[in-house]
C-alpha cells in the first residue's frame, strides 16, 4: 500500500471514530435531557395531586362523585387503626 493510501485510511476510521462517539455523546446528552424534563414534570403533577382531595382525585381518575364518597367513606378511619 502507498503511503498516501494508508494515510487516508487513518484519516477516515479517525473521522468515522469521532463521528460515532461524537453522536453517542450527543445521544447521551438528549437523553438525560429528556430524562429531567419528566422528572420535573413528574414532581408538578405529584404536587397538583397531593392538593387534590380523595374524592376528587376519585372522580378525575373516572368514578362517580357519591360512589367515591361511597367508596372512600371508611378509608380514614380504616387508615387509622380504628
């Protein structure tokens, strides 16, 4: 092989090896971007329904307003030891 080949050999595996760590590193970047994202979306939503009372939280969850209060009538005190 010439040395010229060889040369341009090396270049290219250099060039395909920067490209794919480059792009792992990108892709790794991303990720834990996205990862954040849900994790702070996450606390909100932990938040919004840590404020909503357990009827209410029955009822956007798809019950009927008296059948949760049917249902999580005996809840407290069960809860309690009682």
């Amino acid at each position: 092989m010439s040395y010229h080949l060889q040369i341009g050999l090396v270049l290219v595996a250099a060039a395909f090896a920067g490209g794919f760590f480059y792009g792992h590193a990108a892709g790794a970047k991303r990720d834990m971007r996205q990862a954040v994202a849900a994790f702070q979306m996450r606390k909100d939503m932990d938040h919004a329904v840590d404020k909503t009372g357990a009827v209410d939280l029955c009822i956007a969850l798809g019950g009927v307003r008296e059948s949760c209060r049917s249902a999580l009538r005996g809840v407290g005190t069960a809860a309690k030891g009682e």
